[in-house]
DNA sequence: CTAATACCAAGTAAATTACTAGGGATTACC
DNA sequence: GGTAATCCCTAGTAATTTACTTGGTATTAG
C-alpha cells in the first residue's frame, strides 16, 4: 500500500514547477536538477500531466513546461490520479471502468471496506490544492526568496 | 498504491474466521476452501494476525484458529496494519520507526501530504471493526442460513 | 543551420509479490 | 503409544511490477 516513485517524484516535480514558473515556462532539467531526480524518468511522468492537462509545455530552445492552470484550481488528487492511474487501494473499486467482477462472480463481502478507504484517500487529496502546498512552502522557507527555492 | 493480496486475502479470510467460529475454532483449510485461497499462503496471513495477537490457535487433530477477541474489539486497521506492515502511503511516515531522513537530510515538501493521507486512511480503517463487517454481512445475505454462508 | 528543448517507444536490471515446497511440532483419538 | 490432523516454520522461486535507461524523432529560437 506504497506510493510509487511517480507519485512522489511526480508532486515534488510538480511542485517544483509550480515555484519556479511564475515568469514562463521552465525546463525539465532544471526541475531534475533542483530535486535530484533522473531527467529521462521525469519526462514520463510528465507526459502523464500533460495527458492530464495539468501543464502545458513548450518546444524548441527556451522551450518548458508550465502549468495549465492557476495553482489554486489544480488538487492534489488530480496530480496523483494522473500520475497513479487510480488511489484506490483495489482494482474492483478503482474510478476508472473495468473493475470485472470482485471475486467468484457475486460480490465481495469486503468490498465495502476498500470503497471507504478509496473515498477516505480522496477526500483527502481532493481537498489540497496545489496553492496549499505553495503557501506551505513560503511558511516553512520565510528566510529564503522565492529565486532561490 | 494498491493493497497486496495480503491485505485483501487477509481480511477476507479473517471475516470468514469470525462468521464461522461462534462455536469454536475453526480449521485454516475450511477458510481456504470456502474463500478459494492457498492454504499454505494463509498459513503466512494468520502467523501475521497471530503475531499481533489479533487469533489465537490450537494445534493437534480437531484444532484450529479463532478470534483472540470479540469482533467489536478488533478493528479492520488492526487487521490491515498486522498484514501489511503499515498503511502509510510512504515509508517516511510510516508509524513503525525507522524513516530516515526524508530526502537530501531536509524536510521534505511534500511530506505534509503524505501525513494526510495517512491519517486519513487510518481515520477510515480505524473506524471499521470486525462486527460490523458480519453485521454488513448478514444484511446482504439476510437469506442464507449463518452456519451457511 | 545548429542546438536546445520537448516528445516517444522499447528495453532491462532490480525489487517485490505471491506464492509453493518441504519439512517439523503438537495433540486428539484409537 | 501410534497415527493422523492440524498448526507452525523456513526457504526457495516464478511471475510481475517498478524504476529506470537508451536511443532515438520533432520542433523551433537564434
């Protein structure tokens, strides 16, 4: 019941991102760099935000990432559900469509429990925004300025 | 983010545990049999739900496990937690001890989040005892005789 | 034209999971 | 006291998943 490095590596990224573009779009090296993550690995995850228009990038030299939207409208949950696939802590209780029958084609007797543990997970990272995470930045980072975060 | 089947085989089977054995205990093999699962890979789960004192057994012919309390005593977080190891969705903040140093010896960022999450899943888990799973139970099979199900 | 960047697909080593195998220990029953 | 049913224990192993790396192509500013 582990996250997986691209939940992890994913919101530190994103995060990162989020910091640091507030003047334009930002490369994936810099973010690799800052957080001391693998640079080929973080264009996977970020082909998954993308995919999940939660950034928005651009080509060429000077080119970069930035995000697709204020801070305040992006959640928590919509980064860890594009990065995971799914948080539910099942297959038979994930969003995403194909949960073929829980068990021995009549319905699981503990299928109730993982659905509250699904609604739990996302109630919670629903409820954080990406702001959130920005202004608790700041509070616990005050002696620094923003450029050098 | 998924559960192991340690966890989904695990509470399953301790659900059929305690549906079955009002009259004493009962064999691994009738739980294997009756939930479709390897007895041998039980055999794993209930030395974990023994360790935490969760069952109690009996060896020799006529043996078997029961519940080392009443069903409202013991929470499907106990459960989950003794199969699992912990639910936290990351290692550093996992309660058992040992989360060395987050990342590069600073706070991490996103930890905040994670702490959440947990909490959140704990709040779910925690909540939920073994009695009302059988109460759920025999709700949706208000039909099937209990020495049936 | 060149170089910096995003983008893409496939391969791979390491780790983890989900078991199985092969016993031993205990004890009710005859 | 022998037998067989049961719990108990350790170690092995095949399959799967994870966490990347490799080796490119596409786009575009300068």
């Amino acid at each position: 019941m582990k996250l997986s490095t691209k939940g992890r590596y994913g919101l530190k990224a994103i995060l990162d991102l989020a910091l640091h573009s507030a003047d334009g779009q930002i490369t994936l090296n810099s973010i690799a760099e800052r957080q001391g993550l693998s640079e080929s690995y973080l264009e996977q995850l970020f082909a998954a935000l993308k995919k999940a228009e939660l950034i928005k990038s651009i080509r060429g030299p000077q080119g970069g990432y930035m995000l697709a939207d204020d801070p305040e409208n992006i959640s928590v949950g919509d980064i860890l559900r594009a990065l995971e696939g799914s948080m539910a802590p099942t297959d038979c209780v994930a969003e995403n469509g194909h949960h073929d029958l829980c068990d021995s084609s009549d319905r699981c007797i503990t299928r109730g429990v993982w659905e509250k543990i699904r609604d739990g997970i996302n109630n919670v990272i629903d409820n954080i925004s990406l702001q959130e995470l920005i202004d608790d930045y700041y509070r616990n980072n005050k002696k620094r300025a923003p450029d050098n975060a």
